[in-house]
C-alpha cells in the first residue's frame, strides 16, 4: 500500500509551524508524527500539502493510495482499522475524515470523490493536533505513548553511576549518549535520552522529558516536563512545559515556559517568555485561520515561534505571543503579542526583514551544522515571504 499523510483543514489553526512543513513533520512528542506513522507501518510516506512545500515534501502516487490526516497520531488499533479499509471507503470519527483509500484517478480529483466515499464510523481514541497549543498541551501523553514505541523490547544502555535517578526503570539511554552529575526524576514520567546527545553537570530533569540525537543539555539546566528537546538542538537555563524542534538554540539562562519553537531558531542569553496572565485570566493566542486573537481555554500559554526566527539578549515575551517565521526580534520592554514573519525590530518599531539578509543569515546558521541551505529552502522562505505580506502591513 502507499501512503499519503494530508494536510486537513486544521493546517491553517497550526500556522506558523505549518507554514514551512507539512502537519505531519510537526515534533510532538520524542518523533514527529509522520515518524510514529512509519514505525507502525514499516513503510515510507509522502505528503499531500501546499504546492510550495512540495518541492521539499513531493506527493508520491501509485494505483490505489491510502491518504491519513497527518494530525492524527497512530496508535494499534488505529492502524488495524485504517489497514482494513477498502478502495472507495473512509475511516470518519466525529464528522472528520480520518484516513480514506482512493484509487489514482479519485485522487487526482480528490474533492469531487469525498462525496461519493462510504463511511465508516470510529470511536478508536486518538491523539491529534488540532491547534498551535495542543504541541505542548497534549505532549505529556505523546512522550509516554513514543517512550513505549521506542523502547520496547530494547534494553537502555547502562545509566552512568555519577548521576541521581528516581524510578531509573523509566529512564532509556540510547547509545553514543553522554552524561554526568546530573539528577533525572522518572517518578513523573519517562526520560528518553537520544543517541549521541548529551547532558552536562548539574542538570536537573523532572520527566516526562524527551531529549534528540546529538542535542544538549548544557549545565545547570532546570527542566520540567512534559518537555521536548529536538536533534541538535541546545537548551540551557529554566524550560517548563515546552516543545523545542530541531537545530534550535536555547542554550543560556532565561524562561522557556508552554511554548513551542520551530527548527533554526535562536533564543537569546536571559529572554523570557511569560507563561501566565498576572490577572490569571485564560490567554488569547493569535489565529491565522481567524486572522484575530482567539481564546486558547489555557491559563498557562506562552510563546509559538516559526521556524528560521531569533530573538536578541534579554528579549521579553508576554503571555500568548505568536511568531511568525524567520523573524528578528530585539529591544527593551515587553515584544508585542504576534509578530509576523520577515519581522525586523522590535519595541521600538518593527520593518520588512530584507529576504537577501535573511538568506545569508540562514547560510551561515546552516553552515555551523554542515547542512547547505539551498535554492529549495530559499524558494520555499520566499513564498512565505508574499503569503505573509498583509501581516506585516496590518
């Protein structure tokens, strides 16, 4: 069978982190939702996403095609229900199309052969994103759910003598890892340490807590979970409740707290996000979709940020900010609550980040990880570049 992870209606809710992937390549949890799908299905997948991103993310098609919403997390019995589908049939739960099977020619008109399906109803439970928040909100029960995944039926590598474990049975360290004098809490929930990354002295890490390959954890760190630490990323300082995606730096003191950042970004030495309301009122969040401020049901909420976008030393976020993406942040005084991409300032005014800077920003941030940021990275900034130019002129 080929499978196709599509993008649903709720892509536009999850902008900004959805402007430069597909929904599935979302990190929630310790993977990314297209990697739990091909655990299960021991298959490769492709996406059925904006055409800009298919450049990067191509739609791969054969003569019969199953397409998965690429929010949906998968667990056994998902799977098992999705595998028993038929050519022409739908798994729905809730008035949501969940997965469908189309031949090539229904596909190519896809629109038109959602109407002509036949249903079939679920009531399996499933995690799904449906908004920007849910990446922190629901990330507790992703990291336990990836933790058995991952670990099952493998045995950790052995865990360093010099550091302090509570409940260690709940503690998996993949090989390559490194870490010393450090204090891992697994009373709370499982601690997955990826392949290669490390943790430096005086850590201290409450679970669940999820760290990539080749991350780091630099010294003195305080980490509450549920947290996620993507590959080659680098957090120091205080992080609560937060998703970090890969090759992002957060790697001195400051607050990180219900917050999601995307891939490439960098927060700088001693900014902080704030978390709650002083007033402790539910925080409003900025919605693409809406194109206005919207309530998230959450007391706690900090900062979504896109990928590519930096912000300087000492940088302040209030409570519910929206970044968007490649964004350049500086200045003294709290940073306005949404700021759209391509951004370049601050408190004291904000101007269109030039595409050209940014380019040779994004080369030389590339360059550090021996990664090349090619002509396909940079068609797909432009593109984002002209979709989000009424922001920056609201």
């Amino acid at each position: 069978m080929n499978y196709i992870l599509f993008d649903s209606a709720c892509r536009k809710n999850l902008l900004p982190l959805t402007f430069t992937r597909p929904v599935a390549d979302i990190r929630f949890g310790i993977l990314t939702i297209r990697e739990k799908w091909e655990m299960y299905l021991k298959t490769k997948t492709s996406s059925l996403t904006e055409d800009y991103l298919g450049i990067k993310f191509p739609l791969v098609k054969s003569s019969v095609n199953m397409l998965i919403d690429g929010s949906v997390c998968p667990n056994q019995a998902l799977v098992d229900a999705i595998s028993g589908l038929k050519e022409g049939q739908a798994l729905v739960k809730e008035d949501s199309i969940v997965a469908m099977c189309l031949n090539a020619n229904s596909l190519e008109n896809i629109n038109e052969s959602n109407d002509e399906m036949e249903i079939i109803e679920t009531n399996i439970d499933f995690l799904k994103l449906n908004y920007t928040w849910d990446v922190f909100h629901k990330n507790d029960q992703a990291i336990r759910d990836d933790y058995t995944l991952l670990t099952k039926g493998r045995k950790s590598q052995p865990l360093p003598a010099d550091n302090k474990y509570l409940n260690p049975d709940n503690i998996f360290i993949e090989e390559g890892a490194v870490l010393h004098f450090a204090t891992l809490n697994a009373s709370t929930g499982p601690i997955y340490i990826g392949k290669n990354s490390e943790v430096m002295e005086g850590v201290n890490i409450r679970g669940p807590f999820a760290l990539g390959e080749e991350a780091v954890v630099k010294m003195g760190a305080k980490i509450y979970g549920p947290t996620t630490i993507g590959p080659h990323s680098k957090v120091g300082g205080e992080i609560n409740q937060s998703v970090v995606f890969g090759y992002s730096n957060k790697a001195h003191d400051g607050f990180l707290g219900h917050s999601v950042i995307g891939e490439w970004c960098n927060i700088g030495a001693d900014s902080n996000t704030s978390n709650l309301m002083n007033t402790y009122e539910e925080v409003k969040l900025w919605s693409y979709a809406e194109d206005c401020f919207v309530q998230t049901g959450l007391q706690f909420c900090g900062t979504i940020m896109g990928d590519f976008s930096k912000c300087g030393i000492n940088t302040m976020f209030n409570t519910g900010t929206v970044i968007g993406v490649s964004a350049n942040i500086f200045g003294a005084g709290y940073q306005r609550n949404f700021i759209p991409s391509f951004s370049w300032g601050g408190t004291m005014g904000v101007q269109d980040y030039n595409l050209k800077k940014a380019f040779k920003t994004n080369e030389a941030v590339f360059l550090r990880r021996n990664k090349t940021f090619d002509k396909t990275e940079k068609d797909i900034l432009t593109e984002i570049f002209g979709l989000t130019y009424k922001n920056r002129r609201a």
